[in-house]
C-alpha cells in the first residue's frame, strides 16, 4: 500500500490517495497465480460471456499458472502481466492487473473481484482507487486504459468515480482472451507528484 502522503493530480482534480482499513492492496506473489487462473476457470459461459471472455482462447491452468509465474521473475521494464492481489480482512478477495505494459508510458487495466457476492458494495471502486496508483507509479504510466465489454455495468460505472474519462466505443477483441465485441475506452491520465 502506497504512503498516505502519496497523491495524484489528474487534470486539475486532486485525488487523494485512500486509506481503508477494510481492504489492502498488495503485489501478488508466486503463490497467487494459482488462485487467479482457478478463477477464470471456475467461471460459467455466461459469467465469461458478461466481461466478453471467449472459453476457448482461455490457457490451460498449468501452463497459465506457468506463465505467470515466469513473468514475475523478470525485471518490471520487461513485464507482460502485473497483479495486485485485493484483501478484505487479510483474505484474498480478487485481483487487478495490467498488461501491454509499455514501461514508462502505458498499460490496460483488468478488475476482477472474484465472488458475485462481494460485489456492488462499493469494494470495486476503493480497491481500484488503491491500486491505480500503485500501477502509474511502478510503471511510470502516463495513460492507463480499461476497455470493458460496452454492456458490463460494473467496470462501466466504477471507473468513472476513480477519475477515468470515457474516450469512445469501438469493436475490438480485447486483449489476448477477448471476443470481438463493443467496449468502451476509458482513459486515466495521471501526473504523479510527490508531496
Ligand atoms: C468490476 C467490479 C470489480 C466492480 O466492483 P464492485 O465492488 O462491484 O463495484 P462497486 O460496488 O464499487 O460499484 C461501483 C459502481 O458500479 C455499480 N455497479 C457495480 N456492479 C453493477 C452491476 N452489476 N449492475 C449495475 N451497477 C453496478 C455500483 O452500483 C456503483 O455505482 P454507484 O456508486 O453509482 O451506485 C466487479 O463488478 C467485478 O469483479 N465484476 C466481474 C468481473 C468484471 O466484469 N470485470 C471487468 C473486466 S474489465
């Protein structure tokens, strides 16, 4: 978790960076990547359908596990993947991560709280306003994009209250387990300044 002391400004609005006992944000480990592609795994047709997920570009669980352990051994500046685990009273309660990380400039965000019932409690939003940060300043980002499916309201809503911006809907296939569908492009453009 970042210092209280930590803030962004993003197009003139100041965000205070968030403290909340109830949730911590951390680097996930080693031990994490099991419990992300289990996940995925354990999702329904229609839960994948609803964040536009095709099954079948899905890895298989150990060479995905195997991928993403691999990739946390390299340097951050060559990282394809980087997660943040999300904690409700020390209990891993979902993820977020970036990928099509270009150090230094830019990276696509995912959120994913991994139980139906702990959503829409307003755990999303404070969790994602604890870990934006944490990607913009490890990575260096200037723009940080999250492209979910047009018609998934929770990402759709959420990202807005954590000061992204709605740039347009397109057709895409999103990412490397996406279908083609429409999303919309938000866009958080931070200036990180250390107090
Ligand atoms: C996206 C996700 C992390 C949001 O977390 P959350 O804890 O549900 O979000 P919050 O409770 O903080 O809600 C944020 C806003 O979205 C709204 N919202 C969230 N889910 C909603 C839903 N299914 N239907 C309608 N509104 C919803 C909330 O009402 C709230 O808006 P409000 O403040 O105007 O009332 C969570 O819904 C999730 O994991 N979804 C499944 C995975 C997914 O679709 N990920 C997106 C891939 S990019």
């Amino acid at each position: 978790m970042l210092a209280s002391t930590t803030f962004l400004r993003l197009r003139g609005t100041r965000y205070i960076h968030s403290m909340d006992d109830a949730v911590r944000v951390r680097p996930m480990t080693r031990d994490d990547a099991p419990k992300v592609v289990s996940y995925f795994r354990g999702l329904s047709r229609a839960a994948l359908d609803d964040m536009g997920v095709d099954p079948a570009k899905l890895p298989r669980k150990r060479a995905w596990i195997e991928l993403i352990q691999r990739d946390m051994n390299a340097p951050d500046a060559e990282r394809e993947f980087f997660y943040l685990g999300w904690e409700a009273q020390g209990t891993l309660i979902g993820h977020t991560n970036i990928n099509q990380i270009r150090f230094g400039k830019s990276a696509f965000m995912h959120l994913h709280l991994w139980e139906p019932s702990r959503r829409t409690q307003g755990l999303g939003t404070e969790l994602v306003r604890q870990s934006v940060p944490i990607f913009v300043e490890r990575f260096g980002l200037r723009l940080l994009i999250c492209e979910p499916k047009a018609d998934n309201p929770g990402p759709n809503r959420l990202l807005p209250k954590v000061g992204f911006k709605l740039v347009r809907s397109y057709r895409t296939s999103p990412g490397w387990i996406g279908y083609e569908q429409i999303v919309n492009r938000w866009e958080f453009l931070p200036e990180s300044i250390p107090v």
